[in-house]
C-alpha cells in the first residue's frame, strides 16, 4: 500500500539522515530555493555571527558588496575597532529584526531617526551604534554626520544587491518609551544611562520578528523588486538575560522564537530563504565539538565548517558532506570579540574564593 513515507529519500529518516552517519558526514541540509551566482552582489547583516560570512564570501571569490568602506589612511586594526567592513554598512550588530526594520526604515525616508546623542567625557556616542567608535565622536554634528553616511550606505545596498543574508540574534530587546525606538544595547552597558522609566525590555515573540522581518523585506523590495534573502539564525548563545529566566532556558527561547519565524516567513515567500546555520553548529550529533570551551564562542572550524555547507550546497553538490575541520584553533580575540553584548559578563557574579 503506497503512502507519503514510501518513497522519501534518506534525508527524510532520523536514522539514515543522522543516527547512522559520521556527524561530520551529515551531508544535504539545505537545498537553496534560488541560486547566488559568484558575480551576484551580496549584503550581509545581523548578529556577530554573522561578520564571519562576509569575510567567507570574499574568501570563495564571491561578490560581498561593501557599501561603507572605511576612509583611507586608517590602519587593519583600527578600522575592525571602527566597525567597518564587518558588515555591507557600519551599523554594528543587529541583533533583531525590529532594529533591522528601523535601519531600512530610516534610510528609505519613511521615518526619522532621533537627534539625541549621548555626551560622556567629552565625547558623543550614537545610542543606535554605541560600539562603532571606541573613542567616541568629536561632535554631536560629526556623529550626526556619519550616521547619514551609513544610510546612504543602506541605501545603496538595498539598491545594488541582488541578496541580502541577514543573521537573526536576539529577541530580548530594550525599547526606548520616550522616541519609540529599539536600541540595540541595554543603555548603561556599552554606553549610556539607564533610565527604568524610560527603558523598557520587550521580549519579541513569533509573530513580531515575523512582522519586522516582512515589514523590512517590502520596504527594501519596494526599491529593489529583485531582491532576494537568506535568512540564518546565529548559534551565539544569550550572554546574559534580564527575563529572569535561567540562561539556558532564555537562550533555547530566543532561539526558537528567531527559527520559527524565519522558517514561516521562508515558508511563505519564494524570494526568502533559510540557511540552518543554527542546526549545523547546535545539533546535538555534533556535540557541542564547534563550541569554545566557554560553550558561547564558536570556534574558527565551526565556522568554516557551516560556510562549507553553504557553498557547497549553492555548487550544487549537496550529496557530499562538506569537508571535516581539522583541530580546533583559537580564534584571534574569540567570537566575543565581535559580540557587544559579551560586555554583559562583566556584570555576572564571580565564585567566592574559599576562606582561609
């Protein structure tokens, strides 16, 4: 008697797809809904996570279009500690959609950025960028400035891409009541004051990542028809939550919530599309091998290893397990490196040494 399991093929079965095969031979986890040819131009966005995929894109020969590159005269070192060329426009990690959707929102003109900037010592810092200039701006007109910049910088990318790959990494997110914004930090962490009063945390659910993410997806589409997304969710765990929850608990949440919504949204759309980026690192048949020893970093052969299976599967060779990582090697400075909110371990309790 014939049914739908009868003639499914191996990647469809638990068991010939991932008990039985060597976990780095799982092999065939994504078939891209479209292609991405090598001279396509391609923007990248999102989570810390994602500053290793354009980089990846570079180092395959493809198209990473970097719509901000940094003024000449500054050194490699100094323009990593200035955000640039981490992603297509220096707007630093964008951990969710909602601070996706304002950027693309703000620089196609259909809202206004707030003028307020934050002065400490002497210096000015952007609230929606608090991490770009380690130093901070000279001026509340300089920081203004360069902000314009980088919306010009989306602009343009919306308008030349042919992809956008946007990596989803948080659904906590501190609202600010009094401009009605997101901010992409807790104020008073990496910069600012915070004021209960104003600040408030919000705790993204499915169908509001999904909004955000359809909202910012016609906004840009409106201006370039051609567009098409891959969407990821970054392994990264939480460094710290305000939910209250345990950790782990408010991590497998925020994560959930972040992979359901792009696999509807990618469900839904022809032009959307999800990369298991997530999966590739987490799946328990990998055993946490991709990991630091702090369990948040994810090592340099991680990295590599999830890049493989996204070129690979794009060449059309998705029947053959991407090649296995060597051993694992530090990375320089650690995922946390890139990550602003690894500033929030600092504030973690530190173990009582034992007296006497």
């Amino acid at each position: 008697m014939q049914h739908p399991y009868t003639r499914l093929p191996a990647r469809s079965f638990w068991r010939t797809a991932v008990a039985e095969p060597d976990p780095l031979a799982i092999s065939d986890l994504w078939t891209p809904k479209f292609t991405i040819g090598q001279d396509d131009p391609v923007v990248t966005a999102g989570s810390c996570f994602a500053a290793h995929i354009g980089r990846a894109l570079l180092e395959e020969g493809m198209h990473w279009y970097d719509a901000e590159p940094a003024p000449p005269g500054l050194t490699r070192a100094e323009r990593t500690a200035r955000g640039y060329r981490r992603f297509s426009f220096r707007t630093g990690n964008i951990y969710t959609a909602a601070a996706l959707r304002q950027w693309v929102a703000w620089a196609l003109d259909e809202e206004k950025p707030p003028e307020e900037v934050w002065e400490e010592d002497g210096a000015f810092h952007d609230p929606y960028r608090p991490a770009i200039e380690p130093d901070g701006f000279a001026s509340h007109d300089e920081l203004l400035h360069s902000r314009e910049i980088t919306l010009a910088a989306i602009r343009t990318a919306l308008t030349k891409a042919d992809v956008l790959v946007f990596t989803l990494g948080l659904t906590e997110a501190w609202h600010d009541t009094r401009t009605g914004t997101v901010l992409p930090m807790c104020p008073g962490t990496v910069r600012g004051t915070f004021d209960p009063a104003r600040h408030v945390l919000h705790q993204h659910t499915v169908a509001r990542v999904h909004r955000d993410l359809t909202d910012l997806l016609a906004l840009a589409r409106g201006v370039n028809s051609r567009l098409r997304t891959v969407l990821t969710v970054s392994p990264v765990p939480l460094t710290a939550t305000a939910t209250g929850r345990h950790a782990l608990v408010a991590t497998t949440h925020s994560k959930s919530v972040l992979r359901a919504a792009a696999g509807q949204l990618a469900d839904e759309a022809d032009h959307v599309d999800y990369f298991p980026s997530y999966e590739i690192i987490t799946g328990f048949p990998y055993r946490a091998r991709f990991y630091e020893p702090n369990l948040r970093t994810v090592s340099p052969d991680g990295v590599a290893f999830v890049m493989r299976h996204f070129f690979q599967a794009l060449q059309g060779r998705t029947d053959q397990a991407p090649t296995a990582p060597g051993p694992t090697t530090p990375a320089a400075g650690g995922e946390d490196h890139w990550c602003d909110d690894a500033v929030l371990d600092y504030y973690s309790p530190r173990p009582v040494p034992p007296a006497g």
